[in-house]
C-alpha cells in the first residue's frame, strides 16, 4: 500500500469514529427503540421525504411548504431548541423512496420525518423509518395498503393525514348516486395507485348502490389531448365521469369534456388533486357546476393558511394537499412536546416509542382538514371528514378561491 | 437479384418482417373489427381526426427545432423541450396582463400578435443563450459531451424558470373571438382555436420551407448541414449560420408554445418535457436533420396517437385504449426504425455525416 493511499485512509477513519462520538446522538436509554438527547444549542432534526423535482414536483413542493407554514408561526423553534428542517428527493418512484429512506433513516438525529408524497415511494421508504424507530407522517399518500395491518406494506410508526381512498372514494359514489341521482357512469384514471385504487372504490361502490359503470378508462401522466378517450366515453353515454386525477391531465379532462360531442351535459367529478386554487380557471368555462370530494375546511382558517402561504412563498399552493401537510406537522409537533423530557440544563430527550404512542393517540385534533383522530393503523383523516364541493362561476373567473368554497354536500 | 436478396436474407430478418406483419394484420383487423360495430358516428371519427391534426401540428413545430440543429450540428438538442416552455411560460404573463386591461378580448388580433412576439422573442434568448454557454464551447468534443451537456441544460433552464414564476400552474386566458366552432359539414366541427393552430402551423412551416430553399441564410445552412469545414472555405461564418439555425428552431418552437397554451390553457415550468421528446419521436420518424420529414412526422404521429386507440385497439377488445397512446406512438417509432432506419423522408446519409 502506498503511502499516501494509507494516510487517506488513516484520515478518513478518524474523521469517521469523531463524526460517531460528535453531535447529538441517539441514548440507549429509555424505550425498546431508543431516545434522541438533544444537547442545549443543538437543534432538533425533522426530515421531508418528499418528491419535489419532475412532473410531480409541486406537489411534493407544496407539502413541504404547507409543513413550514406551521414551522414558521412558532419561528422554527421548539422547547428552545431550533428546528433543523431538511429532506431528501424521492421522485415519487419505488426506488427514490428507498434512497430518501435510507438516507433519511440512517441519520440519527431525525427525530420525525414527513413524507411521502407519492404512496409509491411510502412502499419502499416506510420499512426503513419503520426499522429506524422514527414516526413517519405522510399528507399525501392515499394507498389503502399503506394503513391496512393486513398488508406487507402497513408498517408501525407509519400515519398519513390524506383521507384513505376507502373513505374518499365511498363518499363520492353516495354523492353520486344517491344525492345526485346519477345511475350511469365512467371513470378516467391515470395508471397513478392513488387514481386508480379511487376510482376502483368509486365503481365498486357506484355498482352496489345499483348503478351502471358504462367505461373504465385510463389516461398517461403527460397526456395534453384527451378527445380519444373522452370520445371513447361517449360512446357510452354516461351521465357522470368520474376522474379522481390530478394536474394538468384533470384541467385538459375537464376543459376538452364539454367540446366533445355527445359529453355536452355530462356531469363532471374529481377528487381532492383537482381540490386546487389554480384548478378552475385552468379547466374554464366547462369547469362551472363539476364535483370535487375533499376535505371538509373550517373557510376561516383554509383562509389563513392560504395567506401565510401566500406571504411565506410569493404564491399560492400549487397542489391540494398543503393544508393535510400542515396539519401533519402540527401533529408531530404536539407530540413532541408532549413527550420531550427537558433537563435542567435544556437538554432534551425523545423517547422514540413515546412519540409514536403520542402520535397514535391524536384524537379530537382541530385541524385544517377537519377533526383529526389517528387509528391504531395510522389513518389519521377519516370519512366524515370529507365534502362535496362545486365549482362556481368566480371560482372559474378567479375572484373567488376555490378553497375558500362553502361545502355543497356532506354526508 | 435473387441471388443477392439470398445472400443479404438472414433469421433476424425474417423474424423482423413476421413481427411487422402480424403488427400489420392486427391493425387491419382491430380497424375493420371496430368500423364494422358502427360504435363511433362519423361526427366522432371527424372530431378525433381533426384534435390529432392539431396536436400533430404542434408536435410538427417542434419537431423543427430538433431537426434544424440536429442537421447542422449532428446533436440532439434536448434542451429544446425547454426552450418551448420558456416562450409558452413567459407568453402567459404578457396574455394575462392584455386579458386584464380588456385588450385581449376588444383586439384579439393584435393582442395575440403580442403574445407571440414575446413568446417568440424569449424562445430565440433562450435559444442563443444556449448555444453561446452550453455548446459552442464544445463544437469540437467528441458527440457525447454536448448531448449529456443538453439534457443538464434542459434540468438547469427548467428549474431557472420555477425559480422565476413559480411552480404553479397559470392558465392562459381564453380569447372570446376563439371560442365557439366552425361548421364545415354535416358531421365535420372544428373549434375555432383547432383551427388556428392548423392554419399557423401550416403556414409556419410553409415559410420555413421558403426560407431555407430560397434565401442567402437559408443556402447558406443547407451549405454548413453538408460540411462545415467546406462551408467554412466557402466564406461561409459557420457560427453565425448555427446561431440563426437556432434562432430559426426557436422562434417556431415560441409560436408552437403559444398555440400549444391556447390550446391546452395550462402552462407550468414542466410542460414541455413530453411534447418534446413526442416531437423528438417526431423528427425521428420522419427522418432527422430533414425538414419535410420533421412536419410529416409530427402530424403523421399526432394522428396516430389520436386515432390509433380507438381505431385499432379497441377493436381488438384491449382495455382502456387511451392509455396505451404513447406505445402506439413509440411501436410506430421502433417499427419505422427497423424497416427504415434513417426515417420516412430520411436520405442515406455518408458515413461522415451519420
């Protein structure tokens, strides 16, 4: 061995054993799961997982904004200690989930991770958190599997504030059978697990309730010109289409539905990635009278956050789940605060299962998306959290937020 | 002749042409299978012919800034995907403020030339930008290094303009003098805003033509796309011929994002990354570097990637057609690769230009 290859190496072994003993670590002390010991100056770490380049950057983006509204009204600081705020990118793929995961999970200091954006990455991501002890609070994942203890994928110190696609997809097949009397209807996917399990649940619950589900249609990420495809279902006639899709494929969906032929009167109905202040004038006049299910928002304070936002970022949120991120961090701040042992010098300690516990017992939580009580699976959101929205006219012309929207229906 | 068709015949061949041949039956049945149920009206047939046409003729427009370069430089200009959004992206603020002041809607005509002309104008600075940072310092590195370089640019140029505007999606405004059709028969309906779209990009790419047939410049490029360094002795300034062959390839991918934003409404720093690599598909198929080419592709693949699904694959009973868009649009690809590898209107290239 060269000389200069070993002193490299000598080098690099020692920098390793005193970045080990350096910098707050994770005790042995306290629960099965050890605890976190943040030493007074030192600040406590909570990680993003969240997909914020690409096609579904802004959704991920607006997650991690709707989680710093909340950081920033109680000025980045928490029992004295500053809050170190940071992520990895995890491009909504299975396998940016496992790299975020595992970068995310071997850093010792995270106390708390908010992520994932998409319910792709929470497959591969979610058992490395899991494994590392950490509480893990997703805004966005709306996967079934994700909270189902009888799935693979459902893993302990896993929650998410997005409403499960049972819930969410069960409501707005009532809504549109039973409140708008709707007895045949198609549905457009877009191949993502989130649009696709929505919509299975839509028409499994439109065809119990006895109605007819004339096409299940799909659509790509990507696609600009819709007229196949919603030709395709008119050649079904169906009295609604139900796309539980997001941007922009929704805006063409919505805005390219009343040109074609034989869809003129067709009732149209999205969910909770269409629920976006941007949405309305983007699908346009045609917009006008559709459905949206989303979360049931005090319009108070949907209207504080939208300003502080607004304030914060120069911009409004670009995607629908920036209250559901918000309301996220609040909970994995309360939960800190209430369990964090605080010496008399400041250091603090975490108990790692006692934040999950406290986590787990959030229950009657006045949150922006509705009360908020967490199941023993981790579901945070529940079913009667959810409305029906319509669009109206000001929304299209942009004098009124569609956020702002008084709930049309509730079940 | 037979002997020499004996010698050239080999298994990969053979196997090749049974692969097209039963691509080519399913197609002809899937249709016939389709036709024959009566479950579209004529109207529909009309109305998904005519939304291909559209989008084939965007996809055209940018499939010429692929071409042009890639006949001048021998690269694939990646970045150009961004160079589209950049003129559609910053056009919207010049529509939405015009929409505001009550101009759009009370001059539509010149309003809409205003929007174009930015748009236009900031695809070219965009465009030359480019060429001056990313490529000219590497004319002369091997062929790798620029293209890498393009797709770094195309990443940089994307989230320099989230930067700028934002990561929202902003809506052009929607001109009342376009909404509404047009009745060209009983069962032919074109939109007003289709219409548009055809008829500039028609009359785009006819100047186009014009241009590169008939100018000094025009000469001039089709000089530096045979042989640059024979250009050169010629008296030809090779660098200024390649910054207009941008300057070119941008100012129609500007108007392409204009007609593309009245078309779809929807604009955001990430809309152009699969138009381009559509419109690269495009210029591909109808052979890079050849302008004929890059116009017929783009509308031959908007056509099919409209028509296709509902044609022939519903016909063959396949699920939710639409999805499978883009594999009608890349088997196309692959198939016109293997059959006829330098495009539909593509020339045998010498070896020192391939």
């Amino acid at each position: 061995m060269n000389k200069r290859l070993f002193s490299l190496l000598a080098l690099l072994t020692v920098s390793s054993l005193l970045a080990a003993c350096g910098g707050a670590g994770t005790g042995d002390g306290g629960g099965e799961l050890g605890e976190v010991v943040i030493a007074p100056g030192d600040p406590i770490h909570i990680a993003w997982i969240q997909t914020v380049t690409g096609a579904t950057g802004p959704l991920g983006l607006t997650n991690v904004r709707g989680a710093e509204v909340a950081l920033n009204e109680i000025g980045f600081t928490l029992l004295g200690h500053d809050i170190q705020w940071d992520g990895e990118d995890s491009l909504c793929s299975a396998e940016g989930g496992q790299a975020a995961g595992t970068r995310v999970a071997s850093d010792p200091t995270v106390v708390a991770v908010m992520g994932t954006t998409c319910s792709s990455e929470a497959r591969t991501a979610s058992p490395l958190i899991a494994e590392a002890g950490m509480a893990m609070i997703s805004p966005s994942n709306t996967n079934p599997d994700l909270t189902n203890p009888e799935h693979p994928d459902a893993h302990p110190g896993y929650f998410r504030t997005a409403h499960n696609d049972l819930f969410q997809g069960r409501v707005a097949a009532e809504f549109a059978y039973n409140e708008l009397g709707a007895t045949t209807a198609a549905t457009i996917h877009d191949g993502s697990p989130y649009a696709e399990s929505l919509q299975a649940v839509f028409a499994e619950v439109f065809a119990e309730l006895g109605g007819t589900i004339t096409a299940q249609a799909a659509v790509n990420v990507g696609d600009t010109d819709m007229g196949g495809v919603l030709t395709d279902l008119a050649t079904g006639s169906p009295e609604l289409i139900y796309f539980p899709i997001f941007e922009p494929e929704g805006n063409f969906i919505a805005d390219q539905a009343c040109d074609t032929s034989g869809l003129e009167d067709t009732i149209l109905m999205g969910a909770d990635g269409l629920l976006t202040s941007t949405f309305p004038a983007a699908a346009g006049e045609c917009s006008v009278g559709m459905f949206l299910s989303g979360p049931y928002v005090d319009q108070a304070l949907q209207q504080g956050f939208l300003d502080a936002y607004n304030d914060l970022f120069g911009e409004g949120p670009a995607a629908g789940f920036g209250p559901h991120s918000y309301d996220a961090m609040k909970i994995i701040l309360a939960a800190i605060e209430a369990v964090a042992v605080v010496d008399d010098d400041g250091t603090v300690h975490i108990d790692r299962q006692a934040l999950r516990d406290a986590m787990y017992a959030t229950s009657g939580f006045a949150g922006l998306t509705g009360t908020l009580t967490c199941d023993a699976n981790g579901d945070c959101a529940t079913g009667e959290a959810l409305a029906i929205f319509q669009v109206s006219a000001e929304n299209v012309a942009g004098t009124v937020d569609l956020l702002t929207n008084a709930a049309y229906w509730t079940p | 002749m037979l002997r020499r068709l004996r010698q050239r015949l080999e298994i990969t061949d053979v196997f090749m042409w049974l692969f097209g041949a039963v691509l080519v039956i399913s197609i002809i049945y899937g249709s016939f299978v389709t036709i024959s149920s009566g479950r579209f009206t004529t109207r529909q047939w009309f109305d998904v012919i005519i939304s291909g046409l559209t989008q084939g003729s965007v996809y055209a427009l940018i499939a010429l800034g692929y071409t042009l370069v890639y006949g001048i430089l021998r690269m694939i200009n990646f970045a150009h995907s961004e160079v589209f959004m950049g003129g559609a992206f910053t056009g919207y603020f010049v529509a939405d403020a015009l929409n505001r002041s009550g101009f759009l809607q009370s001059n539509p005509v010149l309003g809409l030339g205003a929007v174009f002309l930015v748009a236009i104008l900031t695809s070219i600075l965009v465009a030359v930008l480019l060429e001056r940072i990313a490529y000219r310092p590497l004319r002369r590195a091997p062929r790798l290094v620029p293209l890498i370089t393009a797709i770094g640019a195309s990443f940089f140029l994307q989230y320099v303009f989230r930067g700028l505007y934002g990561s929202q999606f902003k809506s052009y405004p929607e001109v009342n003098a376009l909404s509404g059709t047009i009745i060209l028969g009983t069962n032919i309906v074109i939109q007003k805003t289709q219409l548009l779209v055809i008829v500039a990009a028609s009359l785009l790419m006819l100047v186009l033509y014009l241009f590169v047939q008939n100018t000094k410049t025009g000469k001039a490029m089709r000089a530096v796309s045979e042989d640059k360094d024979v250009a050169a002795l010629m008296g030809i300034d090779v660098d200024a011929i390649i910054v207009r062959t941008f300057m070119l390839g941008a100012a129609l991918a500007g108007a392409a994002g204009v007609l593309y934003a009245l078309l779809f409404r929807n604009v955001q720093f990430f809309m152009g990354f699969i138009p381009g690599i559509k419109a690269f598909t495009a210029a591909v198929l109808g052979g890079i570097g050849n302008i004929p080419g890059a116009m017929l592709g783009g509308i031959f693949l908007g056509l099919f990637e409209s028509v296709g699904p509902g044609l022939f694959l519903s016909g063959l009973g396949i699920p939710s057609p639409n999805q499978l868009k883009d594999v009608i649009a890349f088997t196309m690809l692959v198939m016109v690769l293997i059959f006829r590898p330098t495009g539909i209107l593509g020339e045998r290239l010498a070896s020192k230009k391939a």
